[in-house]
C-alpha cells in the first residue's frame, strides 16, 4: 500500500457514511451549558448533587486524581472497597467487582462464564459491550473448543428456550439487558431465568442493570431485583455507574468464587488501570442517596409518563418505557440528524440514534428523563421535540 493511500481510504469510507447520513460529530459541552439534557443518561440528578461532590472532593485531596495503577497494583483502596460492599448489598449479590467502565464489565464477565462448549444466547437488541463481550468470549481457541453465539429474537423466552433445546447438552449462558438501552422496555427476566433453569446442560442468566439500577426494583435495586431474582446463584449481574449514579465505572456482581476467578484471570480487570478513587468515593456517595431515592424514582416515572402521553397526542411513535429512556421514531437517518440538530439549536438535548446503532436498523430521538431538569424545563423540552418535528 502506498503511504497515504490508507488515509484515502478512510476518505472514501467517510464520504460514503455521510451520504447515508450517518456521520457522527463530537459537541463540545461548557462548564456553563444552559442546554436542558435529554440526551444524558444522569436518571437521578445525582451527578452534581452537593453530597456526591463533596466526597469526590475529600477523595481527590486524600488520593490525588488517579487511581495509579491496576487495582492488583496500587490501585486498590479502602473507597473501592466500600463502594464494591455497598454495591452488593443493593443487588443482594454475594460480592461485586468494580472496573473502570460499564464496558469492560461486559467484556470481562462474558469472557468469564464462557467455557469450552459453552452457548452464549443473545438477545438481538443487546447493547454493544455485550455484543463484542459475546464475540471475543467466543473466539479463537473458544471457538476451535465448541464455544459460539447465537442471537435469540428479542425479549423472546420461547425462542431462548428452543435455541437451549436444540443443543441440550451443552452448558449455556443466556445474556439481556435489563432495561434496554434503545427502545426502554424491560425484558423478561422471570421467564428467561426459567428457560435457563429448564435447560439440562445448566444455563446461566447474564443481565445487564446499566439502564435500571437506580430506576425500578426496590430501593433501586435494578430489573433482576424486581423480577425476584436477586441473589440467585444462577443470575450475575452487570451494571455501569455512569447512569444513575451519575459517575463513572462498571460492575460484575455474583457470586464469590466469580469475584475471585475475575481477579485471578479477567484481562479487562487485571490489566487496566483503576477506578479513580475520587470517582469511586463520588459514587458511593450517590449509591445512598440512591437507596432513598423513592421520592426521585417517582417523579422519574411520572415524567416519562407524560413524555409518552404528550409525543402520542402529537401523532408521533413512541415506545412504552420500563424505566427512563423513551425512543421516538424518526423517518429516516438523515431527518433524525436534522431534528436532533434542530432540538440543540433551540437548547434541548436528545439522543439520535441511527444505524448501524440501532438493532433494528431505524432511526430515532431518544430521551432520557433527568429529575434534575427542572419540571417546567422539561415540559418545554417537550415541545421543542414536537415542534421540530420533521
């Protein structure tokens, strides 16, 4: 290849994405952004509350900004371990493990349950760190060992359970979002537990909470604590602290011979560097006010609610959430860059979504409530969104 040629490549690859209207671009948020965000995924109001910032701030005058080092070596503290401890409790898991990203969590997890024969099933609409969980836990030796994946229909328990059946003997994982992260409908945990329970080769249950910790479940225990799956030998549990807690990082909660196998062999743990712990003793500090946050869980579905009632008596299509992401359909690619961009203009946020990341290959706005926007500016939100309709 000639030098440059590469980057003509690239060129090429670039002009072709921006005709299908899927160029992306990164905007730039000030100190002082006025914006009203529907577009975050900070669920609670808790990623500036006065308690969370002011742990963060003891954190940085004790530890410095940065972790240091991986957590096998200088990157453990007495605030990761408190915040793994507080963070089991709520899940009513045996241990948690903390990494520095909700993505890492997915990687290392599924590359840990993930044996010489092992079928993963994968539910069609999963997010991407379960999609690339799911392909690199299933490849090279994995894969020449009889590993693979198959991806089930989504929030489907009768085709995970044909797709268990047809291949009895093998052991299985079954992966899910709680809360899914596209359209905010919650899956069917209860019934895919018993699909894996059901499964003579021993399945087990991978659901990712990212989206619904915080959100449902009592205390904000997440979907595997509403399904009444909490503590099962058989569930582990993912988790970003990005969302409701409004900080940063990830989690895998099992089992304690799980905890141990990710410390003693997980890629994604062992050879990363930690958790900041000025960011660790952020979300622990947001972890209590989010087991007291009934009052903040309430007023996050009442707005979600009239978010779906307000957009529907507009004509437009909107999904029925489970938690606080709501996704509105757009026409096509481009016209949902167009009205995201248009939102902006006029000082609202939203997400736009548009393949290749949208399992199900359509374009949308999606809206995410934050009870910390204000309720007046949130209403007014709302009738931008409307009012820039394509």
């Amino acid at each position: 290849m000639e030098d440059g040629s590469w980057l003509s490549t690239l060129d090429g690859e670039a002009a072709a994405r921006r005709a299908a209207g899927l160029r992306r671009e990164l905007r730039l948020r000030d100190a002082g952004d006025d914006v009203i965000d529907l577009a975050g995924n900070d669920y609670l109001g808790l990623s500036r509350h006065p308690e969370v910032l002011a742990a963060a701030a003891r954190a940085l005058a004790d530890y410095g900004l940065g972790a240091t080092g991986s957590r096998l070596v200088r990157g453990s503290t007495g605030v990761h371990q408190a915040l793994e401890d507080g963070l089991a409790r709520l899940l009513g898991a045996q241990t948690a493990l903390v990494y520095s990203s909700g993505y890492l969590a997915n990687l290392g997890a599924i590359r840990a349950l993930v044996r010489p024969g092992t079928l993963v099933v994968s539910d069609a609409h999963n997010h991407a760190s379960i999609v690339d969980g799911c392909r690199l836990a299933c490849a090279g030796r994995a894969a020449r060992e009889g590993a693979g994946t198959v991806v089930a229909p989504h929030a489907d328990p009768g085709a995970v359970r044909a797709l268990l059946a047809a291949q009895p003997d093998r052991p299985a994982v079954v992966v899910t979002e709680s809360v899914f992260s596209v359209d905010g409908d919650l899956a069917p945990l209860a019934d895919l537990h018993a699909a894996c329970r059901a499964h003579p080769g021993g399945a087990l249950l991978l659901v990712d909470d990212a989206h619904a910790l915080g959100v449902i479940g009592p205390g904000g225990a997440g979907g595997v604590a509403a399904a009444g799956l909490a503590g099962r030998p058989d569930v582990i549990v993912t988790a970003t602290l990005s969302k409701s807690l409004g900080a940063a990082g990830g989690v895998v909660a099992g089992p304690h011979q799980l905890r141990r196998h990710l410390v003693d062999t997980g890629r994604t743990f062992i050879y990363d560097t930690a958790l900041p712990p000025v960011v660790a003793a952020g979300a622990l500090a947001a972890l209590d006010l989010l087991a007291a946050g009934d009052d903040r869980r309430a007023e996050l579905a009442a707005r979600a609610a009239l978010a779906v009632a307000r957009l529907r008596a507009e004509g437009l299509e909107v999904s029925d959430p489970d938690g606080g992401v709501i996704s509105v359909a757009a026409p096509s690619a481009d016209e949902a860059f167009a009205w995201a961009a248009a939102c902006r203009d006029r000082g609202v946020a939203v997400g736009c979504f548009r393949p290749p990341s949208t399992p199900d290959g359509r374009s949308r706005l999606r809206l995410t409530v934050n009870v910390g926007v204000p309720s007046a500016a949130f209403e007014h939100a709302l009738d931008i969104v409307v009012k820039e309709r394509p």
